[in-house]
C-alpha cells in the first residue's frame, strides 16, 4: 500500500508519539523526579488553584485559675495561583522530501521520526532549564558594551545556543527593547556572535525571541526570599513575600560576594529547614564545579557515599542522608556565582493543563502550509511549577565559581 497523508500520520501518531514521550522524563533531573498534578486547575483553564493554610492559630496560651481565656484567632488561608505557561516547539518537512520517500515508507517513518525524536528532546531540555530559573527567560547578561557589533561579551553561566533567535532588553520587564530576532551563528565559552551588527548596553538581558515573561517558573523563584541580598520574585503564585514572610524559603547569601562552599555552611542551612521549617530535605541540585567541592570535602567521621544512584540513573554524593546531584542545568546568581539548592520535593509539583504532546486536533500530525510545498508540526506543553510550602526549601548563593 502506497503512503500517503492518513497512513503517514496514523503511524507517526502511533509509532512515534510514545518513544517521544519516553524521552520526557528521563534525561533530566528536576524532569525525571518532581511529580505531575493536574487535578487542582481553575474553571477557567488558564491555571491551577491550590489552597494553602499559609498562618496558623495562635490563639493558645497558658492562664491562672479563673482567667480569661486567649481571644480566638483563625488559620489563614491562602489561594496559590499557578498560571500556564505555553511552550512550542516547531518543524518543517518540504514536499520534496516526501516525494522522494514516498516508495520508502520505512525511511521516511525513520527520517520524520528521527525528526520529533529530535524536537521532544530539545523542548524537554530547554523546559528543564527554565525549570531553574524565575520565569523571565534571562538565558544571561551583557558584559560589557555592544556598539554596532557582532560580538557579544556574556557572563559566565549564560545559557545561549549557537542557533538560537535571541532578544536584548534592559531590563526583565519593562526597559529598552535593543536587539530584536537576532539569530546567533557560534558561541565560544563568553563570546557569542550574531548575524548583524547590535548595539547593546552593559549589563542587559538576553532572552529567546519573543520569550522575555512567558516561561514557566522555576527553582530561582521559588526557592526565593524577600530577605536576600537579591530577590527574583517578590510576589510568588499571587502571595507577597513582604506581607507574609511564611512564604520565604532559607536563603543564605554573601551579599553578592563570591565565597567557598563549606561543610559548616551546607550542615547550617540544612539545620535550618529543620528547625525553622520544619522541612525534609530529599535532595540538593548543584553545578559541577560545586559537585566536586563538595566531592573534595568527604571525611571519614561522616557519612557520604558516592555510589547513591536516584531514579533516572542520575548518581549523588549523600550527605547527612541528603544525595547531592551534579545538574547541567544548575543556574548562577544575579553576581554570577554559584548555588545549591537544597530541595524537599513533597512541596514543588509541575502543574498541567497539557503534557507534551504533538497538535493533531484536526486529526494530523503535520499541517499544510496554504500556498507553500511544505507541511508543519507543533509540539507543545501547557504548564508550570508550584510550590505550596518555600520555606521548607532553601539555597546557598555565591558560591565560588574557581
């Protein structure tokens, strides 16, 4: 039977679809392990609604015989609002290649799905990266002026990809919007070079073409305080840090000042989500360079191990019963330097409206473009992170990056 547009999507839909979705949940870390909640979304569809008993009673105290009673309180409730981010992904198949691979049904399955394999992996990816991040899309900042240049000058810890189309504003929100669609031809360590000439102030922010507050929210906004040296989101799912300094997590900085990562300084922080909030540290996400620190730091009088394997195959070293994972993804601060979170993944789910799927609404995987040979497909993913409880979590800010 020859292959034509029904036959082809069925078996793109029916062989591919799951061997994509396999992908998903396996190459990254935060990906393979936070769970999934799509039963607390809002009539609306445009987000999830969780209530979270944010303040207790403190109507409670000790009284002499015969005396007045304590005046009565409430809990205070608190409806989180997580709002949906949507993410695509995009290819394009020309109607040459079909024709040349329509006598193959074989190679093109294999070409196409090679494809979506491809796309579902690079999407995942890159939503595992603003799984680190405060919602924004900051991929890194400028340093150093840009004047009528192809060169720019990044901080160490930028995020941009040879390829990439790339925007360049003043600020996250609001600002001077300089450089628009630009596409990025190589990247060598700091250095990225563009296709034409930009002009762009010292310290802006680049994002991915047309990004910049659309992205999902991540650990840099969710692990946050209104008390650190440098707050990301001062007002978290609808709830302002200030007003309820409940919804702070455990931040220890330096003021911006990088420094060495200690035994004392992780024992400390790790005290304090016991302590003050009452947390279960089930793990510790850092980058490389503060992996084999903290690698570097075993004693005998304490209990590490390096052989921990956690589900997805990813290895850690335990600490104090805590396993400590190497993450790729593992942002630098507002100073450039390092950070650990220290994480109790009971609290931090990813809420969805939609999990990565292909767009077949009109019963195809690939869409006729009206007036071009060519056909597209739209992988897509609806959602975002939560958190119901921040101060269970903590990170460690300006670590060292030497």
């Amino acid at each position: 039977m020859s292959l034509n547009l029904t036959t082809m999507n069925d078996a793109l839909k029916t062989l591919y679809l799951p061997r994509t979705l396999s992908v998903i949940r396996t190459n990254t870390v935060l990906r393979s392990r936070l769970k999934t909640n799509t039963d607390s979304t809002s009539v609306s569809g445009k987000g999830a609604i969780v209530p979270v008993n944010i303040r207790p009673s403190e109507a409670i105290g000790a009284r002499g015989d015969g005396e007045a009673l304590p005046q009565p309180q409430n809990q205070r409730y608190q409806e989180v609002s997580i709002s949906y981010a949507y993410n695509y992904a995009t290819m394009r198949v020309t109607h040459p290649v079909m024709v040349a691979s329509r006598t193959n049904e074989g190679a093109w399955i294999k070409a196409v799905g090679s494809e979506m394999k491809g796309l579902t992996r690079d999407l995942s990816y890159d939503l595992d990266r603003q799984d680190h991040g405060y919602g924004y899309g900051v991929l890194g900042t400028v340093n150093g002026p840009v004047s009528a240049n192809t060169s720019i000058t990044m901080d160490p810890g930028h995020q941009v990809k040879i390829n990439m189309m790339i925007d360049a504003y003043t600020a996250t929100s609001g600002g001077t919007h300089e450089a628009d669609s630009v596409k990025v031809t190589e990247v060598s360590g700091n250095t990225v070079t563009v296709e034409r000439n930009v002009t762009i102030s010292d310290g802006s922010y680049i994002f991915r073409e047309d990004s910049r507050g659309n992205e999902s929210m991540g650990l840099m906004g969710l692990v946050d305080a209104n008390s650190a040296t440098t707050t990301y989101i001062a007002t978290l799912q609808g709830i302002p840090r200030v007003t309820y300094p409940e919804w702070d997590s455990i931040v220890d900085d330096n003021s911006g000042t990088a420094r060495e990562i200690t035994d004392t300084l992780i024992d400390d922080v790790l005290f304090q989500v016991e302590e003050t909030g009452e947390g279960n540290t089930t793990l510790g996400l850092t980058s490389r360079i503060q992996f084999r620190k903290i690698g570097h730091m075993l004693v005998s009088d304490r209990r590490f191990a390096f052989n921990t394997t956690l589900q997805g195959g990813f290895k850690a070293i335990e600490w104090a019963d805590v396993p400590i994972v190497l993450d790729p993804r593992s942002p630098v601060d507002a100073n450039g330097n390092d950070m650990l979170f220290l994480l109790d993944e009971s609290v931090i789910q990813r809420y969805l409206l939609a999990d990565m799927d292909w767009d077949d609404e009109d019963g195809n995987v690939l869409h006729r473009n009206q007036g071009y040979a060519t056909y597209d497909a739209t992988l897509f993913e609806y959602g975002n992170l939560g958190i119901t409880d921040p101060g269970v979590c903590a990170s460690i800010r300006d670590l060292d990056r030497s």
